[in-house]
C-alpha cells in the first residue's frame, strides 16, 4: 500500500459472478492467512529424466499433435497419464466447483508449453507464445468436435508447486468436459440476465469503466473525499486488440483478466493477427507479474462461451477471457468456509504496481 493511500475496508462484489465475494481491507496486521514462501523457480534448460524433455518423448503417451511438426516440435500435445477423465468410465464421480457431481468421461490432454524445461511465459519469444495460443485453439476446435457429449473444453495452466503443478516442466492442459464447470456456467447465465435488462455486455461495460470511469466517494459523515476512483485505474496493460485489467473485486490479491477490447464470445473466433496481440498482452501482463510478486506461481483459466445449445443465445452477452491467478497465500478457514476472499492489498494499488514496473 503506498503511503497516502487510505487504508480501504469494504466488501466488494464481483459484479460477473456476485457469490465471488472479496473484503478488501488494507489496514496494517489485518493479514489472516500466511504467506506463501515462494519456492525458488526450476529454471534448468533440459533435464535428463523429464518427460516432457526434448529426446524423451518415449517416455510419455503417444503424441496427439505438435507444432510446427513432430520431428521438430516446439509445443506437444500428449494424452494425460494420469486424467481426471477418461473415455466411458462410469465408475467415478467428480466434484467441480461445490456439489456438481458428474460422471467422469471426457478427454484431458496435456500440452508441452515448450521444448525448454523451466521456461517462463514471459520469457517465451512472442512469436513461441502465438503458437502456444494457435494450439490451444487447434485442440479446443478438435476436442468440441471428437464428441457431441462435450459441454464445455477447459484450458489452464498451473505454473508453480504452489499452483498444483506436478510435474515441473512448463505444461498447460486441455479437458473437455461433459458438464460446464460451476464458474463459467455462473458468468454465463449472470451475463446474459445483465444483458436482457441492459442490452449491453457486462464485460464490455467493465472495460468501458476501467478506460473511462471517474468518480469521487464522499465520506458521508465529514463531506471529505473518502476514495477516488480515475481514468484507467484498473488497466495493467493495454494492447491493440487485449487489455489486461485488475478487477475491482477478484478473489487473488494479484489476479488480472486479458480481454479482447471488442466484444468477442468465442476464444476458437481468435484470428491469427489478434492471437498476436493476445500473446504480447499475455507476455508483458506475466513480466510485471513476475517484476512485482518475484517468480509468480499461477493458474490461468480460459473462459469462453460454452458450445452447448442451452447457451447459443448468449453470444451477445458473454465475453470469452483469460483468468490469471497468482498464488501468494493459502486461503484460510474462514475464506474457504465463507467463500468471502480477503484482499489485503486494494486492487487500485496492485493494478499501479503492475503498470509502473518498467518493461
Ligand atoms: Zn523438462
Ligand atoms: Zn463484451
Ligand atoms: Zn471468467
């Protein structure tokens, strides 16, 4: 917290998904949970048993795809070792999110990010980080299609021991899923109540306000300006076609979102020329995260609107979206019993932060 900001304390509500709650409260010795000691990053190159190590490819299941080809890949796509789902098991059921018990088939990939073992996104070229992001479409688009039952196909990325990692080379993953997982489902269908009452995006009408909102809270009380709120207090980084943002109320202290500045449903709708500027948006907004939080270990989460039928009406209303979660802390009981997030840094000044770190 800079020194002449005032402390905040106040409930903010995720205005997308309002069970997402967050108390910020930047008041010194207000830190419920214990900081995470960060685990020093593995940075070597190549390491001789690795699986995901170039020359070891025997040593993972077949490979489903590589880019630019299979002799010389730079990204691979492989079938999970140990999935989360499979084809046709009935046996086990999975719990996403709280109660949605669903049976486990599907598919789950894995996608080697890079032949590099330790690398981190940002140290990526933009070029390698296109292709990364061309085959996350390429296997998204084939996973919809293999199988009608396919309700929705998740891309994430954990990066870090302290983001579930357990495997340490740099590796995303691809599930698809015969449910729509309880968040995206939420932001779907909130966005699109907001829509029939406003006619307008509401992640459209986040950015609009993160470009142009201004506003001055009064202390009811003494009449003195108790917040002030600026042009582009939230914008972390801005692109041609992206924008990285600090949402006003996230649960991660350091969590930002890239959106595309003009409304888009679909992440498979991505041209080649925008997937460019999402890569170099992705890129810096992972260097000033890396600059300010030092080696960030993170989920990221791709929300795009789900294929199924129940949802074609909503492509007005939905705005696909990359979630990218640093892991600073462990929640506490009482965050993960309330399901109330505690901030103890404001959004306003994470988003500064990470705007000043010089590139
Ligand atoms: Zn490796
Ligand atoms: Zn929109
Ligand atoms: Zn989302």
């Amino acid at each position: 917290m800079s020194d002449d900001s005032p402390a905040i304390r106040e409930i903010r509500i995720n205005p997308v998904v309002p069970s997402e709650s967050v108390l910020v409260s930047t008041a010194r010795g207000m830190r419920p949970r214990k900081a995470e000691d960060p685990a020093p990053r593995d940075t070597r190159k190549h390491v001789d048993r690795c699986p995901f190590c170039t020359g070891n490819e025997t040593m993972t299941p077949p490979t489903i795809a590589a880019w630019p080809a299979e002799k010389d890949w730079r990204v691979r796509a492989v079938e999970n070792l140990y999935p989360v789902l499979g084809d046709n098991s009935t046996a086990s059921n999975l719990v996403f999110g709280l109660q949605q018990a669903i049976d486990g088939y599907g598919r789950h990939e894995v996608l080697v990010d890079h032949c590099e073992h330790g690398i981190a996104l940002h140290e990526m070229s933009q070029e390698h980080v296109s292709l990364l992001i061309g085959a996350y479409q390429e296997r998204m688009a084939a996973l919809y299609a293999a199988d009608p039952r396919i309700q929705y196909v998740l891309v994430f990325k954990n990066f870090g021991p302290a983001a579930g990692a357990s495997i340490p080379h740099t590796h995303s993953q691809v599930i698809a899923m015969p449910v729509v997982p309880e968040n995206v489902h939420n932001e779907v269908t909130n966005s699109r109540s907001y829509y029939e009452k406003h006619r307008q995006c509401i992640f459209c009408s986040l950015i609009d306000e993160a470009l142009t909102f201004e506003a001055k809270i009064y202390d009811r009380a003494s009449g003195a300006v108790r917040r002030q709120i600026s042009v582009g207090q939230y914008v972390v980084e801005r692109g041609e076609k992206f924008i990285a943002i600090k949402p006003f109320a996230s649960r991660y202290e350091w969590e930002v979102h890239i959106l595309p500045l003009e409304h888009r449903h679909d992440f498979l709708l991505l041209t080649p020329e925008e997937a460019e500027d999402f890569a170099r948006v992705l890129r810096h907004t992972m260097a000033r995260l890396d600059a300010v939080i030092g080696g960030a270990q993170y989920n990221f989460f791709l929300h795009s609107l789900p294929h199924s039928p129940e949802f074609s009406n909503c492509k007005n209303s939905y705005h696909w979206h990359l979630e990218i979660c640093p892991r600073t802390s462990i929640p506490t009981g009482f965050e993960l019993g309330s399901g109330l997030y505690v901030s103890t840094i404001s959004p306003e000044d994470a988003a500064r932060q990470l705007r000043e770190v010089s590139l």
